[in-house]
C-alpha cells in the first residue's frame, strides 16, 4: 500500500484533558479489561461443570493476592463501564450533552464506580450480610 | 442534490454496507446488560465463601441458569461489537483486520458455548 503524506486529525496530545477525555479511553479500556475478565468468568462455569478439585483450584487462585487484586480491578472495571454506560445511553437520547452537565456527571460516574465497587466488596467480604 | 438511486434509500445500508446495525445492537445489548450485571454482582457477591455444592445448587435453579445464560449472550455480543470497533479504527492493514476481527469473533463464539454448555450441564 503507497504511504500518503495526508494532513492528519488533531490527536490526544493536542486536546486540553478533562474528565470527559479520561472517562471516554477509561470506558474503551475498561471494555477490553472486561473482556479479559470474561475468561474468568468462562472458568469459573467450567470449573463449576467439572467437579469439586477443579472448583477448588479455582478458588485458591482467586483467593490469593494476586487473584483478589484482579477480582477488585474487574470489579472496578464493571463498575466504571456500567456507570459510563448508562451516560452513554442517555448522551444517545440527546440528553446531558452540555458542558456543564457532562462535568458534573463525570463526577457521578467516578463517584458510582467506587460506591459500586466499595458496596460489592463490603457484602463480598461478608462486611453486610445479604441484599 | 441526492444522488443514490431507489433501491439504495430503501435498503438504508450507507457507504459501509451495514447500516445501523452495528451501533443499534451495541445498545440493545447494553440496556440489557444494565439489569443484568446488577442480577449477576448482587448474586456472586453473595457466594464468596460458598462451597461448591452451594454455588452449583444456586446455578441450577431455573432462574439463576437462565438469567446466566442472557448475561453470557448479552455480554459476549456486546464485547465483540467493542472489539470490532477497536479493531477498525487502530488497525489499518487489511490482512491484520481480518486476522483479529476474526480471532475476536471465534473467540466470543468458543466462550459463549462453553459457558452455556457448563450452565446446561449443572442445571439439566
């Protein structure tokens, strides 16, 4: 393919940085972690349909430091992208687009993510007991 | 002045040949997803500390093996529409494209049949 010297668009290192700048590549980045996350929650049905060893394999993994440091990362990652996305859904319906409103609502989405995160963890850890 | 013909308006398909179809199921599968991933935390965070006859009991009640089985669908459609898009907008060189749009499509594919093969297993 022949390499053209076309002008390009302004890129990231052009724009000023704002809330809403890092909530937009943290929802993209979040999106891909998601992804990876999604093999552990394929294990952890596999392990579940073969057996009780294969199950409690799982289970050291994910009780370990490093398991838990992941498990909080997803959690996090979950969090943010639900909280984002429900913004999304209303920026489709034409709605909270200002600046203003959008400022504030970066707020909420950082504000949901670590309520969210906090609140599973704490029933997670058996500090609240049920739902 | 507009110039595409009749069939062209009515197939609405635009200049990607794909029309809305993309971006319209990205957000089917997200308002879905939102109730949920709600269903899918509040329950795991539950089982933490619960053995594997406990958890394995829980995904074989119908509701809980059904309401996994759309999480797992929802969720996996919604990923590979993501990653697709990641794919078109960072990845330029044709063979890669196609190399990676495929290998996100099987993937999303092989998990989501594992999952519901293992959901179908401990719930039948």
């Amino acid at each position: 393919m022949a390499i053209t010297k076309r002008p390009t668009s302004p890129h990231l290192q052009i724009y000023k940085w704002g809330g809403h700048m890092l909530l937009s590549i943290l929802h993209r980045a979040t999106g891909v972690a998601l992804g990876a996350g999604t093999l552990l929650l394929v294990w952890w049905l596999v392990a579940l349909a073969t057996g009780p060893d294969d199950y409690a394999l799982f289970q050291t993994y994910m009780r370990s430091i490093v398991g838990k440091i992941v498990l909080l990362g997803f959690t996090a990652a979950l969090m943010l992208h639900l909280c984002n996305g429900i913004r999304h859904l209303f920026w489709d319906k034409g709605l909270g687009l200002d600046v203003e409103t959008t400022q504030r609502t970066n707020i909420l989405v950082f504000l949901g993510m670590i309520i969210l995160t906090l609140l599973s963890w704490a029933i997670g850890y058996g500090l609240v007991q049920g739902v | 002045m507009d110039m595409r013909t009749p069939i062209s308006k009515v197939r609405g398909l635009g200049s990607a040949k794909s029309g809305t179809g993309h971006v319209w199921m990205q957000r089917v599968t997200a308002v879905a997803l939102v109730p949920l991933v709600i269903w899918f935390v509040a329950s795991v965070v539950q089982m933490t500390t619960a053995d594997y006859f406990t958890v394995r009991a829980w995904l074989a009640s119908p509701v809980s093996a059904i309401l996994m089985i759309l999480f797992i669908v929802a969720g996996l459609y919604h990923l590979r529409l993501g990653l697709q898009v990641i794919v078109e907008d960072y990845i330029h060189t044709r063979g890669m494209k196609v190399a990676l749009e495929l290998l996100i499509l099987y993937g999303c594919i092989i998990i989501t049949v594992a999952a519901i093969f293992s959901i179908l297993k401990i719930a039948l």
